[in-house]
C-alpha cells in the first residue's frame, strides 16, 4: 500500500523561487519537502482557528442557553417569542 501520492502543481515565479531558495540554502532538502511542511503550517493553522472558533461559539450560545436559537440570536433572524 502506498503511503503517498505524487501531485503536480504549478507555482509563481515568486513561490517557485522561495522554494528554490529555502532547498539551495539547505533549509530542507527538497521541494517536496518546502510544500509538505508548509501544508503541515496550513493544517496547524486550520486547527488552530477551528479550535478558537469552537471556544469563541461556545461562549456565546453556553448549552445552559436557548442553543437552538443561539444562531438565530447572533444573526438577528430570533423570531418574537410569544
């Protein structure tokens, strides 16, 4: 079983020749190697926000709350209690 997959993806000249430049200084040791750690940098990243965005959420529509009208009431959709 394969534990990877080659892509071909195309750069900018300006990403391209970052690319070159962190390989031809040695700071890694290939151009697979500059995009697999960059895209582990996106994922940390994605994790990170998803992280603050469920605590942020859970401050604001606590689950003691009306939390099925909690999207309702940040968004200004609430319909008129009776």
């Amino acid at each position: 079983m394969r534990t990877s997959q080659q892509f071909s993806i195309t750069l900018s000249n300006e990403l391209a020749a970052m690319v070159e430049a962190k390989v031809a200084v040695g700071e890694y040791a290939s151009e697979s190697e500059v995009i697999r750690d960059g895209l582990r940098l996106v994922l940390a990243r994605d994790r990170v926000l998803e992280e603050w965005l469920r605590h942020e959420m859970a401050s604001r529509c606590p689950l003691t709350d009306a939390h099925s009208n909690c999207h309702e009431r940040h968004h200004g959709t609430e319909t008129a209690v009776k």
